[in-house]
C-alpha cells in the first residue's frame, strides 16, 4: 500500500472515520489493528507478522524487568538478553544467506567442500525488520537509562511499535515522543487543520520522491548500466545525482511518514 495511491487515502478515511467513532478507551486497540492491516497489505502471508510481535513481546518484557530491578548486574543481564534476541533475529533474517555463503566459501577453500547448505530463497526478510528493530531496542535502552517510565500496557506498546506510517521504513522515533502520544490518545482529536497539514506533508514527499528522486534515478540507471561508454564528467555528475537521489528518497518518505502520523 504506497503512501500515494487510492488505497492509503481509503485506508486513512476508514482509520480517522473509525478513531471518531471508537470510544475512548479502545482507539488504541483499533490503530494496533490498523497498523496491523496495513503491514499486511505489503506482507506475503500472516506468518510475516511472527517476527514483529515476538520483537514486541521480547523488549516489552526486557523493559518491565528492567524498571523493577534495582541490580546493576541483573539489569545489565536484561538488557544483553534484550539485544541478543532482538539483534540475533535481524541478523538471521537480513545476513545468515551472506554469512554462510562466506564461510562456505572458507570452507571450500580450506578442505575442498563446503560444509553447510546455502540459505538462499529460504528465508524471507521481514517487511520493516531494521526499522521495528532498532526502535523497539531504542525504547529498552531509555528504560535502562531510566530517562522515561516503562510503558505496561502491551497494546499501547505494540501500537507504537507497529505504527503504519514508520514500521516500513522509518523514521525511527523516540519513545519519549511517540510513544507518551499515544498513552494519551483520549485527550486527541482530529482537527480539520491537522487533516490538511498531513496531506500537505504526504503530497510534498510524493513530489520529491516521483518528480525529484525518480528523474534523478533515470540519469544515475543511465548512466551506472554502461557507465564503461562516458567520461569522467558523465560519472561525477551520476555520482552526484545518486547521491542527491538516496537523499531525496529518505526525505520524501520521512516527510509522507509525517503526514500520515
């Protein structure tokens, strides 16, 4: 579901429509749902939601362990735990085809045969695993820290982990922001100048990522595919619009994830 398209603006009526008329109490059960929905509309199937509920479950515990505990030692024990789980699982999904291919390849140089099997198309990457990952730890360090109080209701939690418009591709957010924003959501309502400000931001991040950052893909994909046939001012020129390409794509998105929030 791109930000722009027929479906987001459908997918954001329903939400906003849906948040007037749930009671108080139960909207943030109803943005988890949506959240929900809406990572699913870019998954293949429902197991790809295993991942970023056992990343929840996992910093969620981490963070009650960590606010109760007065050791050092035993927080310190939580925290590690914390990291091990949630980094371990992005490294399995993003890297085990890459690190076994690299000791594979060790391997055959070494005694002439590879020693484990490959794990190319074997294992799909989560949609979003860096960005819920990092934010999800983001929120367990500041426990540790003791900068903000651990956050105890699970829906809450999971609503902001989950949030529709940054568990794609980020922005990561801050706990401290986001996350108080959320606990309050019975004091919230939808304001007409809100609605026109965040389709304002989504209709500016579409225009720099489909008139800026694409016209500049088509000269640096010109360019990169047979770059043997131009100069040297060719290539500096494409290398700079790549540059300038990678930028205005991460500010384009960032700037739709801010309309939609």
């Amino acid at each position: 579901m791109q930000f722009i398209s027929i479906y987001f603006f459908g997918f954001m009526i329903f939400l906003m429509a849906g948040y007037v008329v749930v009671p108080a109490k139960f909207r943030r059960g109803f943005l988890l749902v949506c959240n929900i929905l809406f990572y699913l509309s870019w998954a293949k199937s429902i197991l790809d939601v295993l991942p970023i509920v056992a990343v929840t479950l996992i910093t969620w515990f981490a963070a009650l362990a960590l606010e109760k505990t007065e050791s050092i030692s035993r927080r310190r024990i939580f925290l590690i735990v914390a990291i091990i789980l949630s980094i371990g699982s992005l490294l399995y999904f993003k890297y085990s085809e890459f690190l076994l291919d690299t000791f594979n390849s060790v391997c055959f140089k070494l005694f002439g045969s590879s020693v484990l099997g490959s794990a190319r198309s074997s294992i799909a990457v989560p949609l979003g695993i860096s960005f819920f990952t990092f934010q999800s730890l983001s929120y367990v360090f500041e426990i540790y820290k003791r900068n903000i109080k651990s956050e105890h209701d699970l829906i809450t939690y999971a609503a902001y982990v989950t949030f529709f418009p940054t568990v794609m591709s980020g922005p990561i957010e801050r706990p401290t922001g986001l996350l108080r924003q959320l606990g309050d959501t019975e004091s919230l309502h939808i304001k007409f100048d809100d609605i026109k400000a965040g389709i304002l931001f989504i209709l500016y991040g579409g225009f720099i990522k489909y008139v800026v950052a694409d016209r500049l893909a088509s000269i640096t994909d010109t360019v990169f595919n047979s770059y043997a046939a131009y100069g040297t001012t060719a290539l500096v020129f494409s290398a700079i619009c790549y540059t300038l390409q990678i930028y205005c794509d991460f500010f384009a998105y960032s700037t739709m994830a801010v309309g939609g929030g």
